[in-house]
C-alpha cells in the first residue's frame, strides 16, 4: 500500500529528517502521486532488477510523476535505484541499460542497492540528501546552514 515513514540522517554534523511516502508500485494509488509531488524536495524511482516489468512500471509512473510537477512548475531531484542487487544471478535488467534512462530523464544518479543485505541502502538516501539541501540552498561554501 502508501506506507510512510521518516529517515533520520546526519550530514555535515546536522540531522536531517526525510518524510518518506512509499507507493510501492500500486496503480491504484497512481492518482495521489500528482497531489504528494507539489510537498516534495526530491523522489526515488526504483525498479527490481530481476523483473523487466518493473522497469515498464516506474517509466509508466514517471509519467504520471512529471504531470504532477508540469502543474507546480518545480524541478527538483531524483535518483533512479535498481533494487535486488543481491539476486545478481537472477538479473533481468543491465546496469547500463538503467543508467541510460537515468541520463535521458536528467536524474541525479543511479543506484544498485539490496533492501536484504542493506548494502547501497544509506547512500541513497544521503545522495539524495545532499542533492536537495545544495538546491535548497542551504550549503554554502560547502557548510550546511
């Protein structure tokens, strides 16, 4: 379902705090993406490696994401995450494949990460972090305000 959750990180010796909201892929939820994008600062879009699909989907919910961002006319980060990186045998989807749809939607990043064994897990959120307080900006000669 919509699950939220907060993420609690330090950077530069600040705390910072994410509000998370988690629409898990679920179409029927698709209509509440362009109402949650006018309150966000920056946006995960993560497939499964192993399930071509998934990468159908997450360029199916790009679409609905941008329309949603077309009526607040504001830009801001996103980073592309291929989720699974530990079922490496069971790959479905090239890295560079990835990487190419990450450069031609102009996103800030990729990232293979594995919600089982955590490995990637934090630099995804602390990429994206950094990204939205530097466009915020609240870094100033590389000191976080």
């Amino acid at each position: 379902g919509l699950d939220f959750f907060v993420k609690n990180l330090e950077i530069n010796e600040k705390l910072i705090s994410l509000q998370i909201w988690d629409f898990a892929g679920e179409s029927r939820f698709r209509f509440l993406l362009p109402d949650y994008v006018k309150g966000a600062s920056g946006a995960i879009f993560m497939y499964d490696i192993t399930r071509f699909s998934s990468l159908k989907n997450m360029e199916d919910w790009l679409l609905v994401f941008n329309q949603g961002l077309i009526k607040t006319e504001k830009r801001f980060p996103i980073i592309m995450v291929g989720g699974k990186a530990d079922l490496i045998k069971k790959r479905a989807i090239q890295s560079e494949d990835a990487i190419e749809i990450a450069k031609k939607q102009k996103f800030i990043g990729f990232i293979e990460c594995s919600s089982k064994t955590g490995e990637n897990v934090g630099k995804i959120f602390i990429t994206l972090a950094k990204t939205m307080i530097k466009e915020a900006g609240l870094i100033q000669d590389n000191v976080l305000l």
